[in-house]
C-alpha cells in the first residue's frame, strides 16, 4: 500500500507551468496529496530549483505564492550529507535526481511520482508517471 509520496519538480512544474499534455494528470496527482489520501513530500533543494525556474518564468511574488500554496500539503525533506554521498557513489545518470532518491529511501517514501523514469531506472521504490499513478487508485 502507497502511503507516503515523493514527487519529483517536474511533475509540479507541470502543473505550475500548465504544460500539456501533462497538466491534468500532475494535477490530479497533487489533488489526491491535498485531499490527504496520501502524504506528499517534496525535497529541500527541489523546492529551490522549482523556485529558480518558477521565478523566471513569472516573477517572485507568484513563485513564492505558487511554493507556498504547496507547502499547505507537501511536507519538505531534507537532502543530507549522506545522501549526497550515495548519490555521488550510485550509477544514477543524474545526480539531482539521484540525490532526490536517496532522500525518499531515507524518508521510507513508498513511490516516486515523475515523468522521468529513465533516471530513477536503479530505483528500489516504485517509480510511476502521474498517469500510472492514478490508475493505481481506480
């Protein structure tokens, strides 16, 4: 049973950015942590990535409005020295995404939500794409 998600920055920049086609179903997904079905977490170092393209794309003031709005129901994790150490030392092609693992294992996250399923491929937590998801819950 899924309890506890991580979601990757790029399934809220979707949302945040109203990228299609995959707009809808981020939002769904960010929908069913809000209702409180699941508890939703997001990383330290995600959030200020999200923050460094969110501001460029529509200035501080909505980039703070939009993180904060978030943080009502995603809870923030930190990245540690250690998962920084492992993240270096895995064979993860990205190391931003490798960091981001190492903290949901550390966390005892149960999924990671993304649509970059390439670079989680070592992963030992399930991985789905916000469609797939979804389609767990129907």
């Amino acid at each position: 049973m899924i309890r506890r998600v991580f979601v990757d920055s790029d399934v809220i920049l979707d949302v945040a950015l109203a990228r299609e086609p995959f707009v809808t179903s981020s939002k769904m997904t960010l929908g069913v942590l809000e209702n409180g079905l699941m508890m939703g977490f997001v990383s330290a170092n995600g959030l200020a990535n999200l923050y460094y393209v969110l501001r460029k794309a529509g200035g501080d003031a909505k980039a703070r409005k939009f993180l904060g709005s978030l943080l009502k129901y995603l809870s923030v994790l930190p990245i540690t020295h250690a998962n920084v150490s492992d993240a270096l030392a895995s064979g993860f092609a990205d190391l931003e995404d490798a960091m981001q693992y190492f903290c949901a294992q550390t966390n005892q996250c149960d999924a990671i939500i993304t649509r970059n399923l390439a670079d989680y491929r070592k992963s030992k937590i399930a991985i789905y794409t916000p469609t797939e998801f979804l389609g767990l819950l129907e």
